[in-house]
C-alpha cells in the first residue's frame, strides 16, 4: 500500500469517528473545528445569545431585592433547612463563586463582599449534554438553557455535571413551602430539577428579567451577547470581568465585574 | 426448569422467606419514598447521589466480573471454569437487576423512566448506559438459560447460542467502561474527572467481582454440596489477586497525579476522603479501613500458602469486597460531590428508610440469585445422578 492511500484511508477514519461523536452530541464540534484548543476564547454561536453582566461593585451589601423578585415570581419554595433548599439565585462570599481565583492578597473589600451566583446559561453546557431526556436544553435561537419539567425523570445527572452548584431538585413537594402564589410561571412538583431561567417568561412578553427590573442599584444588565452594540457588549468593552471556572470551556454567559 | 426452584428443604425455605420478608420492609419504605419524596434520604442540595447511585456502580462491576469466568472458559476452553460458568453468568444476571433497581429507587420520577427510551439522547451517557446494561441483563440470561436447558435435555447447546456468548464478552467490558462515563466526563467534579476512573472500575470489578463468586461457591458447596472444584477456585484466587493489585496501583496514581501536582481541586476529593479537609473528615475511618483491609487481604493472596487454604481465601475475599465496596460504594460517589462546586463541605448520612430501600434492593438481588442457582444446582446434580 503506499504512502498516500494510507495517509487518505487514516485520515478518513479519523474524520468518520470525529463525526460520529459530533453528530451524536457526545464531543461539541468546536472542540474539533479549532486548531488551538481555545474553547473560551472564541465566539459563540449565530443568533441571539442572551447574557448579562453584574457589576458587583455596585451590588449593595445585606440586600437580597433581585432574590426575593427571582423566588416570588417563579414560586420558589422556602424550606427551613439546606438540605431540600431550592434557590435559582443567590448571594455566597468571594471564595465560594469564584474558587478558581486567585485568593492570595486579596483585597479586603473584594473578600469581604458577597456576589451573586446563578445558572450562567452556558454556551457549551454540562448539563445539556448529561441530561438522558433532553428535558433540559439550550434554546437554539437565543441560548437560554431550559428546562421541561414535564419530561425530566429526576435522575439528577444534570446537577452532578453543573461545575456551579445552579441546579435545585424538588426533594418534596415544593407547593406547601410557596410564600406567595406568583400567577406569572407555573409551580413545580416533588421529583424534577429547576432552575435559573433567564426569565424567559417574562423575555417573552418584552420585560427584563426580574432580578434585572428589582434591582435599586443597577447592577444587573441584561442584553444579548451576540450584538455587538448592546448595553452588556458596551459594558465587556469597557470593564475587565471574569466568567465562573472560565477554564471549564462551558462558555458562561454570566460576567462578572470585580 | 423453573419448577427446579420450587423443590427445598427446609433451611432453604427459611431462608426464602427471610428474603421476603427483608424485601417487604425495602417495599414498604419505598412507597414512603414514593409518597413523601427523596426528602426521605440524606441526600440533599449538595450530595446529590448517594448510597443508592453508589450500590449501582460497585453491582455494575459485579455483573462485568463474569467475564472473568466466561472469556476463559469459551474463548480458551479452559475446562476447570465448566462448572463455575454458570453460576458467574447467574450472578450476572442478578447483580444488572438490582443495578437497574438502584437506579429506579433513585429517581424522582420513575414513573417518566421510559423517556428515556421515548427521547434516546446520544450525548447523554446514561442513555448509554441504561442501553449497555439492558442488553447485558439479556445477553447472559439468554446464554446462561439456554446452555443449561440443553445440558438438562442432555443435548450440546444449540449453535446460534455461541455467537451472543462471544458477544457478551467486550460487552460486559462495555458496561463497566460506560459507567465510568457517566462520572469521569464531567467538568468540575475533580475527583472523578481522570483517565484512569474507568481502568480502575474494571480493575476492582475483577478484584470483587470474582471474590463475591469464590465466596458463593463455598456456600454452595456448604449448602448444596456442589462442588465448583478446587482447581477453578484457585484460578480465580489468582484472578483477585492480579485484579486487586491492579486496583491498588490506580489509586496510587489518582493520589500521585493529584498531590504531586499539587493543584488544589485535585487534592480536594482525596484529601477530605482520606484526611479530612478543613475539619471535615466523616469518610476517613472508612478510607482508611478499605486501605487497610484491602491490603490485608491482598497480602493473604500473595502468598501461595494461605491462598489455597480455604479459611484464609474466604477471610480475604471477604476483606477484598469489603475494602472495594467502600472504596466504590462509599468513598468514590460521596467524594465527588465534597467540596461541592462553591467548595463548600456538605456532609451526607443516609438515613434509616433509605437504608431500608437500599437492603431491600439487595435482597431482591440475591433472592433472584438463590432462585437461578437453585435451577442450575438442580440440573447439574441432575447430571452426575
């Protein structure tokens, strides 16, 4: 056999297997399309791609108005106790949200502030790709990782593969645990995962999403990620932020300015 | 030949019933789980698998482990497995029922499990898994059935059976691979995300694995009198042996690669399993008695002498499964959850009904397991008569 036809044939083989896995989901096909392995770096895909940006200079200590919005217009339950606790969004110290960083000689303002952790809708997401049912996925036209509560099985597969601790599973009946009954989003029952959900409800019907809207302070903006003169490309132009464990190549769409 | 299970003395009796009644208590807890929620176990927010996720992946292992009698026996027609085949693909067959039980009681909604056969997502391990582990449930009752119904009717089995034994030998590789999968393909969950998880499942499997088949030989042979014969024991004696210093070997690997490198997310896992991280330690004593007793037992096996005297060889199985149950059933499923992905530590216990459930899986297990040898017992006595 010579040279050529081997090179072709062990070529083609490689591209074959490549496309298996691509075509069945198992590898994102960015991960073959580029020569540098740089799946942080590169743009995501075409469409609208929602996203927000939280300045947490400006996020004001001890108040929690874009958790309690998130949780009463969703019908977030609240449980006494963390084990059956559900949150989509929330407040957790320097360390917690962003343990990759770099934690020496860090300023003490920086340390001793709380940050807001939610679902960063990932470009690339674990979660998407570990879920058996398909019942949660990302939406192809603008990104927002949802979820069908109707179909998941409650495996939990989705939460052992979120690298941010976003996901909640009903451990019991949520209903008797819901402050107030929110008209706005359907509650859930005991055996399905929830989270974050970018607000697509509201998205819907032309509104920011809540924590958006409640916030006093302006720390949260919303846009879409894609269009490079939008209010949340403005601010990535001007700030210097971070994403959550950037270094996962999920591609969150949640940035954060320290 | 199902008739064959029906004829016992009365010890045997005994010990069905007890079977029933252990799997009553695990049904009767399961409807509490059923009604009230997972609430009703230690798992949480933060561990969210736990003790039943972890018995599945420990019986995947059991059930892969039959190949370690099936690929000599028919690939090498190493005739001193003749009699041991058997009761490998049995204990296949029953291990893969509780698998698919464990992974039942742990859902949310098993009434919505067939989605995962309504919506089959490639990219989703798991769907890989569920399809893995049904056709191997298959495979071995087809072929385990089939050849001891014609050594029953006293007729060499039929042809076609050959093919789906061959089969079943990458395939039982296949399911312990794919479990693997489900935990090493994750990002962020630094204890599990390594090249070696799989190896490591299929070296402890075949450590385990045929531990737990030695060990029911002896109480076969206590029970029924049948003898698997002395020279296919001490064969897979050395198969654990082999098995187990494989085993130990990768996990000195994990403890190499993570504490040479010294990156804090791959320590953590390890260190709060095995030391305890920042004062939080409720797994280290049971680390530290899976080293020690798997250790121990190892060293038995490494010696030819204690190896083939009986005491000693159950002794040491005994110490062989204890240590990899820990470290399987225990350690690895609990660890990858601690540090949780904010690096908080969040402790689990299982609480009394899961433990019920969990029993009660078990028991199922191994009712169906005295049932199937209970037949193949029958018929090979059948033969020497």
């Amino acid at each position: 056999m010579n040279e050529n036809r081997r090179e072709f044939i062990r070529k083609t083989g490689l591209g074959v297997l490549a496309g298996l896995g691509v075509a069945s989901g198992i590898f994102p096909k960015s991960s073959f399309e580029t020569a540098v392995a740089s799946t942080t770096h590169e743009n995501s895909s075409s469409g609208t791609r929602w996203g927000m940006v939280i300045d947490t200079r400006k996020c004001k200590e001890g108040c929690t108005k874009c958790i309690d919005a998130c949780h009463e217009v969703h019908n977030v339950p609240q449980f006494d106790n963390a084990k059956d606790e559900i949150k989509w969004i929330w407040k957790s110290p320097y360390e917690n949200v962003f343990p990759g960083e770099s934690g020496q000689f860090v300023s003490e303002e920086t340390r001793e502030r709380s940050y807001l952790a939610l679902c960063n809708h990932c470009d690339n997401p674990p979660c998407v790709r570990a879920c058996p049912t398909q019942a949660t996925f990302k939406r192809s036209w603008d990104g927002i990782v949802a979820m069908d509560y109707h179909r998941c099985i409650g495996c939990r597969f989705c939460m052992a593969a979120c690298p941010y601790g976003a996901r909640s599973f009903n451990w019991r009946d949520p209903r008797p645990a819901i402050q107030k009954r929110s008209q706005a989003y359907p509650t859930r029952e005991r055996g399905v995962v929830e989270k974050c959900n970018f607000c697509s409800e509201r998205l819907a019907q032309g509104l920011k999403p809540a924590c958006v809207a409640e916030c006093p302070e302006g720390a949260l903006t919303f846009g879409d990620l894609n269009d490079s003169q939008s209010e949340v490309r403005m601010l990535l132009e001007k700030n210097h932020t971070l994403q959550r464990k950037s270094e996962l190549g999920t591609r969150p769409s949640v940035f954060y300015i320290i | 030949m199902i008739e064959k299970a029906l004829k016992g003395d009365r010890i045997y009796w005994g010990w069905i019933v007890l079977l029933l009644v252990i799997i009553s208590a695990g049904v009767f807890s399961y409807i509490n789980q059923l009604t009230t929620g997972l609430t009703l176990t230690g798992m949480g927010r933060d561990v969210s698998w736990g003790v039943y996720i972890a018995q599945f992946t420990f019986l995947v292992g059991v059930a892969a482990s039959a190949v370690m009698v099936v690929l000599p026996y028919y690939l090498h027609d190493y005739k001193a497995f003749g009699k041991i085949v058997i009761i490998g693909e049995f204990l296949a067959v029953a291990a893969t029922i509780m698998c698919v039980l464990f992974i039942l009681v742990d859902l949310g909604r098993p009434d919505r499990v067939l989605n995962v056969l309504l919506y089959p997502t490639p990219h989703s391990m798991l769907f890989w898994d569920a399809t893995v582990l049904n056709g191997y449930l298959l495979l071995n009752i087809v072929s385990g059935w089939t050849v001891l119904g014609a050594e029953r009717k006293g007729v060499p089995p039929p042809k076609w059976v050959k093919p789906v034994i061959y089969l079943s030998i990458p395939w039982a590789f296949s399911i312990h691979t794919v479990t693997a999968f489900l935990y090493a393909g994750l990002p962020g969950r630094h204890l599990w995300l390594t090249a070696v998880l799989a190896p490591r499942f299929l070296a402890s499997a075949f450590a385990a694995g045929p531990a737990i088949l030695i060990l029911v030989s002896y109480i076969l042979k206590k029970t029924t009198g049948f003898d698997a014969g002395k020279q296919a024991i001490n064969k897979l004696s050395v198969i654990v042996t082999y098995a187990a210093i494989l085993n130990f070997f990768l996990l000195g690997m994990e403890f190499f690669t993570a504490f040479y490198s010294n990156i804090p997310g791959h320590m953590h896992g390890l260190q709060y399993l095995f030391f305890g991280l920042h004062g939080e330690g409720q797994l280290v004593p049971w680390m530290w008695l899976s080293v020690i007793v798997g250790f121990g037992s190892l060293l038995v096996l490494l010696i030819p002498k204690l190896r083939t005297s009986s005491p000693w060889l159950i002794a040491a199985c005994i110490g062989i499964v204890v240590s990899i149950w820990i470290d399987k059933g225990v350690g690895l499923i609990i660890g990858g959850f601690v540090p949780s992905p904010l690096e908080e530590i969040v402790g689990y216990i299982p609480n009394l009904n899961e433990i019920i459930i969990t029993i009660g899986v078990w028991a199922i297990g191994i009712l169906i397991l005295t049932l199937l040898l209970k037949v193949a017992v029958a018929v090979k006595a059948q033969d020497q008569a």
